[in-house]
C-alpha cells in the first residue's frame, strides 16, 4: 500500500519531550480518577441491587457472561492497540480498522444469537439462551468505541475518554438501579450494560471526532491484522484463564450456589476490574511511546507497579480481614454464606494484579505473542485447578485461584521481565513496601477485631477500615519513607521519571 499522504498521517509525540511525563500522569490521573469517581456512584447503585435481587438472579447472569466474554475477547480491540501501538497511521489505515471492527462484531452478534441455545443446553437453565440473544446488542456499539479510542489513546486525551466513561457509568447504574426497583428481575443486570455500552459508543465517537465512512478494501491491511490477531489468541486463552472459574461451577453446581461465588467474586475482583484495566490503558500508550528507549520503559514499568501494589494490597488484605462485616453491612444476611469465599479469592489478587501488568509493557514492545503464550498456560493449568478444587464444593472453586495463580505469575514473569528490561530482583524490591505494609495492617486489624466487644456490624466495620488505614500509612512512614515520598512526588508532578 502507498505511503499516506504527510497531511493524514497520525503521529505521536516522542517520550523525549518536555511534557510527556506530564502528559502520562494527567492521563493516568483522568483515565484512572474519572474511573473511581464513576465506580463510587456505580458501585453505591451495584449494592443497592444486590439487596434487591437474589443470588439466582446473579447465578444466571453469571453464566450468560462465560459467552459474551468470549466473544468479546474476538471484537477486533487487538486492532485498535494496533493502532495505538504504531508510530504512524494513515486514515486509509483507519478505514481499514473500521470496516475490520464492523465485521468482526456484526459476525460475533448473530454467532451468539445461534449458539445461545446451546450454552443454555450446557448449563440446564433454558432461560440462558433468552438473555444471549438480548446481549447481542452489545457488539453492535464495539467498532464504534474501539475506533474512537484508539485516536483518542495515540495522543493520551485519556480526559475526553475519562468523561465519557464516567456518564455512560452513570447511566448503566441507573438502568440497573431502575431495573430492579421495577421488578426486572435478572433483565435489570442485562439491560444495564447494554445501556452503558450505547452510551459509551456515541459519546466516544463525538469526542474523538471520529466521523468516517468504513473501507473493506483490506489490501496492505496484513501487519496490522496480524498484530491484533495475536492480541486476539491472547485475549482468547485469557478468556479460558478467567471464565474457566463459571464454566466449571456452572455445571457442578445450581445457580444459588454460583451466585454466591460470583458475588464474592465481585467484591475481590474490584479493584482489578475496575482500577487496573483504565491504568493499563494508559500504560500501553505510554510503553509505545518509549519503546525506543528501554531503559525509560524498564523505569516506567518498575514505577507503575510500584504505585498500583501500594494502592492495591491494602484493598485485599483488608478485604480478607473485614470480610464478615463488610458483606453483612453492605449486602445483608441473605449474602453471609460468601465469607468463606473471600477469604482465599482477595488472597489470590495480588498475584493476579501483577500477572495484569505484565501484557501493556511485551504488547508495547512489539511481542504480543509473549502474553499469549502465557495466557495459554493459564488456560490450561486454571481449568484444571478448578476441575480439583470442585471437587470439594463451591469453597473449593476459590482456593483453586490461590495455589494456581502464584504459579502462572511465576512462569508469566520469568518470560516477560527480561523482555521488559526488568530483573526479578527489581521487581521484588518494587511491591515489598506495600505486601509488608499491608501483612501488618491484616494482622492488627484481626487482633483489634477479636479484642473488640459486641458491637452493630456498621460499627465493627468502620472501626476495623480505621485502625487499618492508621496502621497501613504509619508502616509506610516509619519503614518505606521514601516509597511514600516518591508516590506523593508522583501525584503531585514534581518528579516525573519515565
């Protein structure tokens, strides 16, 4: 394919400018704060309907999602990080990716509307197949905001797309909210991300002014759909990796018993699922932009993990040792058989978190194909984990991920960081302050907990967030001071290093 014209051409900003540290921490500080703010409301609207519905409800939701992710994993976003991850691109180019995505998803659609009998075969609930072919909908908005964010990420506007993440968040608590307190039943929890993609697909494409018509003329389009193909056989066995969990549940167990897990699955996974992904967007766009010069990358990497396990390891610990009052507060008696359950899942996220952040960086790199092999061992040692752990009930399930999960960070890191620049030392030196700091926030958090008399659950559990917040920052002054006053000097932009 010609070269495009000088005038249509996409660049980027070299890492070497002036700006580009600040110009990496406003996206982090928009893409991942628009992110929180967004899930405090989203998530304020998401315990409310979980007091309303019942664990069945969520049971069949659960199992309607194993489907959807998979083809989700098949929507052409491997493509967009083609874009996002290359020096130039021409419009032509973009065409190109556009008429890829609008294919791709509008195949995924009617391929799920066909197999959905099957899945709901599969599972024994006849009404599975139901909420597939409504789900459906969702892929028609994917071409939409896969486009758009990739014009939006090669530049690092992560603020437009931070805006419009927060008010299609906004809207998806609305409908759900307003779904349940209508009676939808398990529709409340189906129609709410339908609304929230839609949403988000128009407001994406007004702010990244992304008005053009599709091309199917896919000559010259070779490099760009072998990059995001290897993206695809990535997300693919990351699929099997994470869903393998509900594939495996779903047909041992009823549907009470999977909402239980998924619920509690819910609650450890926030952070990963809510936190990480807006962070690792922003990281893959920078890494792309500093692949030229390794030791900035291999800097950066060791600086984000860094940041991310001081934020992330109080959450989990603190999650395992505050499980029983939170769950009775936030969900109610109904949910108080998924205390068992958090216990060993929070455990297991620390490992998951870093086996996260590995992809942006290899992706960045040009080696996509290192985080699809690893995802392929995940795909093969999670299912069986979790074939051996059924067999000791629904608790079973959750401690499959955490005699799994360490292993898979194991093999992942040992074929990533010498990619990345990164020696296993360094890393190690990188998340100690927060794995110390947060043990011995757990630990006194427990001891306060046994200590404490009789108390209302509201009480218990604002006393134990206290004394574990208290415990955790005073650990980090008196033995990780200068991890401290490095992350202060990070937020505030006085010391960007990248």
């Amino acid at each position: 394919m010609d070269a495009p014209p000088p005038q249509t051409a996409m660049t980027n900003d070299t890492p070497l400018s002036p700006d580009f540290g600040q110009r990496i921490r406003r996206a982090v500080i928009w893409r991942s704060g628009s992110q929180i703010a967004g899930q405090v409301i989203a998530w304020a609207s998401t315990f409310l309907v979980i007091r309303i519905l019942t664990p069945a409800d969520y049971g069949l939701f659960a199992l309607t999602q194993v489907m959807l992710m998979l083809f989700t994993m098949m929507n052409g976003y491997g493509l967009a990080s083609a874009a996002i991850q290359r020096d130039a691109i021409g419009h032509h180019e973009m065409r190109q990716i556009f008429g890829l995505l609008l294919l791709l998803n509008g195949g995924l659609a009617l391929a799920q509307i066909a197999t959905a009998p099957l899945a709901a075969a599969y599972y024994r609930e006849p009404m599975v197949a139901d909420l597939l072919r409504v789900q459906a909908l969702i892929y028609l908005t994917m071409p939409f905001s896969a486009l758009a964010y990739a014009k939006l990420a090669r530049t690092l506007e992560f603020h437009r797309q931070a805006q419009v993440n927060l008010a299609s968040a906004l809207i998806g608590a609305g409908v759900a909210l307003g779904g349940a307190l209508s009676g939808w039943g398990v529709w409340a929890l189906v129609w709410a991300p339908i609304a929230m993609f839609a949403s988000r697909a128009l407001g994406l494409t007004i702010a990244a002014k992304s008005w053009l018509w599709p091309s199917f003329d896919f000559r010259g389009a070779g490099s760009i759909a072998r990059y995001g193909g290897l993206i695809a056989v990535g997300q693919f066995f990351g699929f099997v990796q994470s869903q393998a969990d509900i594939l495996v549940a779903g047909r041992w167990f009823d549907p009470h018993l999977v909402g239980l897990y998924t619920t509690a699955l819910l609650l450890t996974q926030i952070f990963n699922n809510k936190v990480i992904p807006p962070l690792n967007e922003v990281a893959f766009a920078a890494y792309s932009r500093m692949q030229g010069d390794p030791a900035a990358l291999a800097g950066g990497f060791t600086r984000s993990v860094r940041a991310i396990m001081v934020a992330a390891m109080p959450f989990f610990f603190g999650l395992a040792a505050v499980a029983e009052p939170l769950v009775l507060t936030l969900l109610g008696e109904k949910w108080r058989d998924i205390v068992p359950l958090i216990l060993p899942l929070a455990l297991a996220m620390p490992f998951w978190t870093l086996f996260t952040l590995l992809q942006p960086a290899t992706d960045a790199l040009g080696r996509p194909g290192i985080a699809s092999r690893n995802a392929i061992v995940g795909a093969i040692m999670m299912p069986i984990a979790f074939l051996i752990g059924a067999r000791s009930g629904i608790e079973g399930i959750a401690w499959a991920w955490l005699v799994a999960y360490p292993a898979l960070l194991l093999f992942a890191a040992a074929r990533s960081l010498p990619i990345i620049g990164v020696g296993a030392g360094s890393l190690l030196r990188a998340i100690a302050p927060a794995v110390l700091a947060a043990t011995a926030m757990a630990a006194a958090v427990t001891l306060v907990d046994h200590l404490l008399p009789p108390l209302s659950q509201v009480m218990r559990l604002a006393l134990l967030v206290a004394t574990g917040g208290a415990v955790y920052c005073l650990w980090l002054f008196l033995f990780a001071r200068a991890t401290a006053q490095d992350l202060i000097a990070l937020v505030r932009g006085r010391r960007i290093q990248v």
